[in-house]
C-alpha cells in the first residue's frame, strides 16, 4: 500500500459512533470489571491510552516496523533506546549528532555506565576499528544535523550485526516518505514527532520502531510506561491528524529545498551548501540509493565572509523565521553554533535551514536580498 494511503487510514480504527475523526480520549483512568478485568485492554493512562495506541499502530505501518513506541519527545525516544542497554555496554555514534542527542549519550548515560565513541560514520572501515567485544548499539543519523553527511544504513546494519549490535538509525530528516531504514537492515527508526511528523510547530513528541518486537523492544516499551515518557493524548490526537499530509508536505518542501540549495550552490556569497541532493554533495550516490524519495528539506551552507556576514543574513532575513527546530510548514533559518551553545562544534559560519511551504520564489528572494 502507498504511503499517501497509509497516511490517511493507518490507526483510524472505525468508532462506535461512526465518527470519521478519532475521538480524543484524555481519561487517566479506565474502569473495571467486579473481578479486576479491563474489557477494553485499558488499565491507566501512563500505561496506554486510545489516542498513544492509534499512533503507534500508524507509525508502524508507515516505517514497516513490527512495534512503534511513542515518546514525549525525540531526545526521550533516544534515551529509551539507551536505557535497553546495560551498565559496561559500548555504543557507537556518528561525530556529526544532534547535539541533544550527543548531550544525553555524553552527562547522562556516560555517568550512568554506558561506554560511548563517536566515530565518522562515513568512513565505514573507522566504524569497524571502533568495534569491541561490548559493542551493542550503534546509533546512525542519515541525513546528519547540522552536516547532511549521508551514512549507508545497509553497510552500518551488516557491521553492526556481524558483531552482535544493533543499528538504530534516527530518520527524523528524511521520513518514511523518502527512506525505510528498516528495509535496508536496521532494527530501530527512531524519530523526533515533533519535526514532520507534527509539521506545524505545534506539538513535541517521539517515537521508537523497531523491526521486531523482541526482548530489546519490550525493554524499550517498558522504559515508556516506568519512566512515564509517554505522550499526552492531545498530542498523539494531533499527530495523528497531522501525519495524513506528510507525503504531501515532505515532498513539497523537499522540491523548494532542492531548488534553494542550487540557487545558494551558484551565489557568490556561499562557499559551500551541505544538501545530498547536489551531485557534489559526497553522499549524493548513497543518498539516491537508499533515500529514492527525494532528498528532504533540510540543508545547510557556509555565509563565504564567515562568522558575523552569517549572523548579519539571519538578522536580514524577512520571510524566514530565525528560530530552532524544523520540519513545519514555515520555513526557519538560524546560525547553528550560536543555538548549540559554546562548546558546538559546528562551524562558525554554518547557517542551517528548514524550507517550509511558502512559494519557492519567495523564499529564494528573501536569500538574496539577505545575501546581499
């Protein structure tokens, strides 16, 4: 079945009522038989509720995944990942991570017990030095933040399961829509909802799938309810209702950025642009391999006059909006290093970008009269 159909019916069960909309069920708690029985599988609303439960059964589908877990926000489905492992077990990652992400694996799971290298996921041969015996994870983000490097998703799997690990592969920039990183070999997608998913800037949430439900996943599951990283039924009432337009908003988004990324791959001002769908781009075979869809919205590119002409474009720009996060129907620009802190390690004159739905022209004439 295609994903635009996916989209629309997947975890719309047919109501009592004969509602076509779900119902919005915000019940802490479900009531009981004399003998302790719940007839409609639902005991308490950090355990599971409708709205989480219709969710995740569309997430599964749309990833192809055997299970989906939701989370109250992407850095929570991460660390729901991370707490399946164990004190003295080594994780790898990629040197270009969110910057959430690397903050969580380095304070909190480091101290926690857990070993972690970060790695060019690139270079698949550093990959495999950076193996050990302890190696149980490995955690692949393909298109990267902020870089857009492209890591192959079938070489990590082979690598990871040759040496008795798992690949987890965040696929917030790309989406089902454009790649399936549980039909190349991985064992989780993992997602921040709030991105596409959501795609209206509205809403924070996470989400685990995994290819299969095992022993692993059930821990990732149980780390939901016991940490009470769940999703609030709102929020999962809006996801769902947002996720019957990801096709068409990732691939709208995705040709306006594709068009802005060769209009700043030609402008005198910009040194380079980080964007797989350029033929320059060092991941670009990969990514027309394994990302058949479409190369996202996502980009980002070096201001040529450095630091301060990169903070002067985004105080000069008037259509996007400077501010953090990505994947909604506005389109938002900011300087990444400043947003990520002092000990970033991303350079000076990066400016990252998230191209919404506003008409490509404007978008690219708002750059220009930045750039100016």
């Amino acid at each position: 079945m295609h994903i635009e159909t996916l989209a629309v019916h997947a975890g719309h069960a047919p109501e009592a009522s004969g509602a076509v909309a779900p119902s919005m069920v915000p019940s802490t708690t479900f009531a009981r038989e004399p003998d302790g029985s719940q007839p409609a599988g639902y005991k308490y609303g950090r355990m599971d509720n409708p709205n989480r439960r219709a969710l995740e059964a569309c997430l599964a589908q749309l990833e192809g995944g055997a299970e989906a877990i939701a989370f109250s926000a992407g850095v929570a489905a991460c660390a729901a990942v991370l707490s399946a492992l164990r004190p003295g077990d080594h994780l790898l990652a990629p040197l270009d991570v969110y910057v959430g992400n690397r903050l969580l694996m380095n304070e909190e799971f480091k101290a926690w017990g857990l070993a972690v290298d970060f790695v060019d996921f690139t270079d698949l041969d550093a990959v495999r030095r950076a193996l050990r015996p302890q190696t149980k994870l490995l955690w692949a983000e393909t298109p990267s933040n902020p870089l857009m490097q492209i890591e192959d998703i079938a070489a990590l799997a082979d690598i990871a399961h040759r040496g008795g690990a798992r690949l987890a592969v965040d696929n917030t920039f790309a989406t089902p829509v454009l790649q399936h990183p549980l039909a190349l070999g991985a064992d989780y997608a993992v997602h921040s909802s709030s991105k596409y998913f959501g795609g209206h800037s509205d809403v924070i949430g996470g989400a685990v799938i995994a290819a299969r439900d095992d022993a692993y996943t059930q821990r990732v599951r149980l780390h939901q309810s016991t940490a009470g990283s769940i999703p609030a039924p709102f929020d999962c009432w809006m996801l769902l209702r947002s996720i019957s337009t990801l096709p068409l908003r990732v691939r709208a988004q995705t040709a306006s950025a594709d068009a802005i990324a060769r209009f700043l791959d030609a402008h005198p001002g910009v040194s380079k642009v980080h964007y797989p769908g350029l033929s320059t781009h060092p991941g670009h075979a990969l990514a027309a391999r394994q990302m058949p869809g479409g190369y996202g919205a996502m980009l980002s590119f070096h201001v040529a006059a450095g630091r301060e002409a990169a903070l002067q474009l985004v105080s000069r720009v008037r259509l996007f909006t400077r501010a953090t996060s990505l994947g909604g129907v506005e389109s938002l620009i900011e300087h990444r290093a400043s947003s990520e802190g002092p000990d970033s390690p991303t350079p000076q004159d990066l400016i990252r970008a998230s191209i919404g739905l506003e008409h490509v022209d404007d978008l690219i004439d708002d750059l220009r009269q930045a750039l100016a």
